[in-house]
C-alpha cells in the first residue's frame, strides 16, 4: 500500500480501496504504530487491542470514539488530563451520546439500555424481521437483482430498529429519509465531526415519543425506556431518555447494513461457500462472524490515554491519541491462521473484535447478527444463485468494487448483485 509515511489514513480516500493492504503494511513495521499526520498510536495487533480495551476504565478515555483525532482536542494535554476532559467536554464532538461517556456515568446509562434490549425482546422481534425480510424480497425478487446497500440494507436495518423501539409505523418511511446516507468524515461533513450532539434533528421527535408513551403505554421499548431509572432510582429525565433513543436508533443502522452487503459480496464473490451455505443454513451465524472478521463495519473505535501508559511495549503519552484498527487485529497472523483466507470453519472463527471489546463493546451486536442472519437464511432459500454483477463490478478475477472514503466507517458505496429465484 505504498509507504506510510506519504499517506494519511484520516484523510487519503485511496486508503479505503486497499484497507487489508493499508494496515498490513501498518502492523509489519509494528502493532503499535505513530503514524506521522496526526501522531495517532495506531493499532493493528489482535492482543495489542485487547490490552487497550481491557485497560479503557483506568488509562483510556472514550471521548473521542466517535471521531478519532478530528478535530483536535480544544486543551493542550497537560499531566493527567481527567479533569480537562471533564472541563472541556461540551466543546468535544458527540460528548451527549453514549458512545464518548466513560466511568459511572457510561456504567449508569448503559444499564438502562441493558435492561432494554433482552433476549425476550430480541426474540419477539425476530419474527418482525423474518416479515419484513419477506416483504423486501418479495418487492425485489422478480427483478432478478438490486443494489444491495439502497435497495435492501439501508431499508432493513432502519425498519427493524425502528421496530424494536416501537417507532409508529407511519413515521418509519420518513425516518428512512431523514436518516440519508452516511457521513463520508472525508472533506466535509463538518456537521457529523462537531458538536457535542449530531443527533439533534432526531432529538425532538423522540422526545415526543416518549412524552406520548408516558401518557398512554405501549408494549415497547420506547414505554420501557420512558418509564426507566437508574440502578439507584433516580430518574434520568426525558430529555437524556430521547439522547439514548436517538443513539441507538442511529446505531442500530450502521454496522447491520455494512454487514448485509460485505455478506452478499462474499456470497457473490464465493459460490463454493454459497453452496455450501445452501446445504447447511445452521452454519449462517459462523460465516457472519467470518464476514465480521474479514471485513469488520467500523474501521476504528478511537480512545484518548489520560495518563502515560505502555501498550505492546510502546509508551503512549497522557493525552495521545489511541485508534484500534479492527480491520488489522482481525487479520492478526498471531491469532488467526492464513488470516488473509476466508474459511468460516476456522476454531476462533468468533475471536473477532469487530464489535470492540470491554465496557463499550457494542450494545447491538446481537440485534446486527440476527437481522443479517435472517436476511441471508430468506435469500438462500428464495434464490439458487446470487452473483456480482459483471457490468458494474467486472469479471471475478478482476472486480471493482468502491468503498466509502472515510476514517471510523468500513462499506461499500454500492454492490450490485443478480439472481435466479427458486
């Protein structure tokens, strides 16, 4: 991938076209990388990423895990910088949302969402997503093939989590919209890199749907979430209820959608494994965590060391930035064997840190896994062949394929398939 000190990973779109390549390089000159643009400790080994998550409570920070180092932090670190995080988080990006909380608070919050999203519940919810499913298909199938991420996964994943929250029907179409596509954080977007809450256009009308569920109940998640305390009793108030709705509606997208279309690529790409899959549907959820090692929907989690600390025998200074590459500890030769192969019968096939690891490991992940799963369980029994379309991807031994030029998110721009219904 060329020589990484002539090309910024956090703003050199061509780094997204050959990410595999990008951080392998990385990881041969060491797990533990300073990369020279914005003197971000890059990491890249499997165990090396461990220890930063293992370690997060105590030396790391989530402040800036939505956005890595962009933009620059609004204090000059000095010593242990706790108190200057504490002090400036107002004027940090996403500092209202979940994701960039740390210690008690994080703990606090988080434990209300736990409560929330159940077994029980995820489970009802599967038949909700088996009818859709149903639905999408049966708009696609005589078409003979989509554009996967339009068509399909931008679509399912917003509907289902739009179900689980009990989002009123009529308002899903328009939430699908509203939501647009996803920010590049590539020469613009500076809406989605600043500002403590990006999510404020999403905010009233959530705060509205509780304010309602309040006064007339539902069996759904938003009622739950409207009449939720915390573990002490205490009562967060509507206004950071409809904060934790508006997350997790936003983030209940993101992942899943990525993850359907790297799903049929791998599909289309590997009719061996297609076939395979077709004879055994029971191994669906082991080639998910195949797709989720090899090509993992975010990019980076980023973590800000509050104090001088050692990782993979690296010193990282108090206040350096600290981004865990999943993509490279994914594909970690130390733990996983011909890490470049896909082979979704490999014994640590579920090792992956795809969906980050500790106190923030992703709330969601259950729900991404059964929405994808169902989807290709429906698809592979309505189809006896999906392939990538040649006219807009090219031959199988010379595919294009464009992805999208950002710094946090991994997935394709489009992906173009074709089918033969059974």
């Amino acid at each position: 991938m060329g020589d990484l000190n002539t090309k910024d990973f956090f703003s050199d779109p061509a780094i997204a076209q050959d990410l595999p390549g990008y951080l392998g390089n990385m990881r041969a000159q060491c797990p533990v990388f300073r990369e020279p643009f914005q003197n971000v400790f890059m990491v890249t080994g499997y165990d090396e990423a461990l220890e930063v998550y293992n370690q997060q409570v105590e030396v790391f920070s989530s402040a800036l895990a939505v956005t890595g180092p962009l933009p620059h932090l609004p204090f000059t670190p000095e010593g242990d910088i706790r108190a200057q995080i504490a002090e400036h988080r107002g004027e940090m990006p996403w500092t209202d949302h979940l994701a960039t909380f740390d210690g008690t608070e994080h703990t606090s919050h988080r434990a209300i969402l736990q409560a929330l999203l159940t077994h029980k519940r995820l489970k009802a919810n599967e038949d909700y997503v088996a009818g859709l499913v149903t639905r999408l298909v049966d708009g696609l199938i005589d078409r003979g093939g989509c554009e996967v991420t339009k068509d399909f996964a931008h679509a399912l994943s917003t509907l289902v989590i739009a179900d689980l929250l009990g989002v009123p029907e009529e308002d899903r179409d328009d939430l699908c919209k509203l939501m647009g596509p996803d920010p590049t954080q590539l020469g613009g977007d500076e809406g989605f890199k600043i500002g403590p809450d990006p999510l404020l256009f999403l905010h009233d009308r959530f705060l509205g749907y509780l304010t309602e569920r309040l006064k007339n109940p539902k069996d759904d998640m938003l009622t739950d979430l409207a009449q939720s305390r915390f573990k002490d009793g205490g009562d967060p108030g509507l206004e950071v209820k409809a904060r934790l709705a508006c997350f997790l509606f936003g983030a209940g997208q993101d992942t899943s959608a990525r993850l359907v279309a790297f799903s049929f690529r791998t599909l289309g790409d590997r009719p061996d494994i297609q076939k395979k899959l077709r004879s055994e549907p029971h191994r669906i959820p082991e080639f998910i965590e195949e797709v989720l090692r090899t090509d993992p929907p975010v990019k980076t989690m980023s973590r800000l060391a509050v104090k001088d600390s050692v990782i993979g025998g690296v010193t990282i200074p108090a206040g350096s930035v600290v981004s865990i590459c999943s993509g490279g500890a994914n594909r970690d030769p130390k733990h996983f064997a011909d890490p470049d192969s896909f082979d979704y019968d490999r014994p640590n096939v579920r090792d992956n840190v795809a969906f980050s690891r500790g106190s923030h490991a992703c709330i969601g992940a259950p729900l991404a896994r059964m929405e994808v799963r169902v989807a290709l369980e429906q698809f592979l029994a309505r189809t006896s062949d999906i392939r990538i379309s040649e006219a807009q991807h090219g031959p199988a031994r010379a595919r294009r394929y464009a992805y999208e030029p950002t710094y946090m998110l991994h997935g394709l721009q489009a992906l173009h398939v074709e089918w033969d219904r059974v």
